[in-house]
C-alpha cells in the first residue's frame, strides 16, 4: 500500500467478510506508533483516528506527516480519520492537508439541518476521494471536549436513517444503540435489535462509537449483526495514563520521555492486540 487510504475498500471489504476494523484514537506519536506496530505485526487493517482536539493539539500537518511515514513501512491498509468533527471548514482544511476520512458530526443537529450540513461535506470530500461517517442518533458520554448529557442522548431510528444515508450521499453511518463515549456505570444496554433492523435497510457499512468498556462479546455480537468499524479511545488511555504514573511513583527523578513513555506504550500494545482480535480483523492482510 505505502500510502494513506481512504476507508472505503477496507470497510466494504470488512463488510463482505464479517469483521470490522478499528478505529483507535490517538494523540501523539507514541500512541501512533502504538497501533500501527501492532496492527503490522497482526496483519490488520487500521484506521487512526483524531479528535478535534488531538487534531488542535498535535497538528493535522504532524499527524498526516506521521501517518505517511508509517504507511510507508507497512503495508496493511491504513487510513487516518478524523473523529467526531463538527466545524465544516476545519474538515476540509484538513481534507486538503491529506485526511482520505473523516466524520462529521451534526447529530445535534435538527434532522434535516443535520441532512445538509453533511451533503456539504460529502460534496467537498469526494472530489478528493475522501470518504464521509456521519452520525445519526447521539450517544451520551464524554469525547474528549464533546459532551452529550443522558437526557439529550437519542437512538438511530431505522427509518429515518434510510432518508438520512439516500439524502446525503455518505459512505458509513455511525449508528446510536445504546453504547456511550467513556465508561460505563454497569453494563450497557445495547440494542441489538434496532441495530438488525438498521442493517437489513441500509447497505452501506455501519460504525459502532463508544466501543469502549463494552464486553467482548457484545461488540461480537454487533460485528455479526453487521458492523464493520468499531471506534476505540478511553480503553487506550487508561493504561497507558496509568503505566506512565507508576513509572513514576517507582522512579520519582525520572525526566526522560523515551524512558517514562515506554512503559505507556507497552500497556497500551496489549489493548490494541486484544480490540483487533475483537474485532476479528488479524491476519486479513
């Protein structure tokens, strides 16, 4: 491959086989480096996704400069995506400066506002051969600086998603089941049914947020009822976060990053190795 993809054959090719592929957040080039060394070694496509946030902090141009070099020592699919985006003008800055994926996110939106608000990206987008998620439904919970309360959180109706996907043009949809941003207070509530539904009118390939925290075979389970991408973060962070305070609880002097950033690194390997063989996507490649 050697080159930053867009996600359409990856997931197309996912949806065809019954497995999904992962989307891991990442912040910095540690945690890049992270998924992209485990997912060569496991033979799995990869998708890297980024937050505003992580985009405002590390620099879309760093992050596509990363991405390039990592792309050009494997040869996995590999694509970098933009998470959870809501400003128009800053996906397509970064459409410019070489993302082939990205999701905007207008599910607070009215209904048709939201409609037109992503037919615009589409627009933009596929002149440049960039694939569009769009969301419909909100899924409660904290993603990163973007926050939905319990009260405002809403679940994808079948129908309406039938208009929204014929209207929009978009090449996945990111669909609200009962999963959350963050972790869970017990154990989810996911409706599976709606998301079979989902599936049996829609053909385009169906994303699942908030895999976070969600038990192995509930994520299983929405992979064979036809998910193909399933987007991972917190379940990342928190043992790198927590590695990194441990080296220092046992190494109080410590100062060097390529030292206290490694133990992060290796904690967050085993996660990664753990979601892809999850999502069934080893040795596809």
């Amino acid at each position: 491959m050697h080159t930053i993809l867009s996600t359409r054959e990856m997931l197309l090719t996912a949806q065809k086989n019954n497995y999904a592929v992962p989307a891991f957040n990442i912040h910095n080039m540690e945690t890049m480096q992270v998924v992209v060394d485990v997912a060569r070694k496991l033979r799995s496509p990869l998708i890297i996704a980024a937050t505003p946030s992580t985009v405002e902090y590390a620099d879309r141009d760093y992050i596509v400069a990363m991405a390039q070099a990592a792309a050009r020592q494997t040869d996995i699919p590999l694509a970098i995506h933009l998470d959870h985006h809501e400003e128009i003008n800053d996906i397509e800055r970064s459409i410019d400066a070489g993302f082939r994926s990205v999701m905007i996110d207008a599910s607070k939106k009215p209904f048709e506002e939201n409609i037109e608000i992503v037919k615009e990206i589409v627009a933009y987008a596929h002149k440049y051969d960039t694939t569009v998620e769009a969301e419909l439904g909100k899924l409660v919970g904290q993603e990163d600086d973007l926050i939905v309360d319990e009260n405002d959180s809403a679940y994808t109706d079948p129908e309406a998603a039938v208009e929204f996907v014929e209207k929009t043009g978009i090449d996945s949809l990111a669909v609200a089941i009962g999963t959350a941003h963050g972790l869970y207070k017990g154990t989810p509530k996911l409706d599976f049914d709606r998301l079979q539904q989902i599936r049996s009118e829609i053909d385009i390939p169906l994303v699942l947020h908030g895999a976070s925290d969600v038990p192995d075979e509930f994520v299983k389970r929405t992979i064979s009822l036809g998910i193909c991408k399933v987007n991972v973060a917190t379940d990342l962070k928190i043992p790198f976060s927590d590695a990194v305070k441990s080296y220092f609880l046992e190494n109080p002097d410590a100062n060097d990053p390529r030292k206290y950033m490694t133990p992060g690194k290796l904690a967050m390997e085993k996660i990664v190795e753990h979601k892809i063989k999850v999502c069934g996507s080893e040795n596809r490649y």
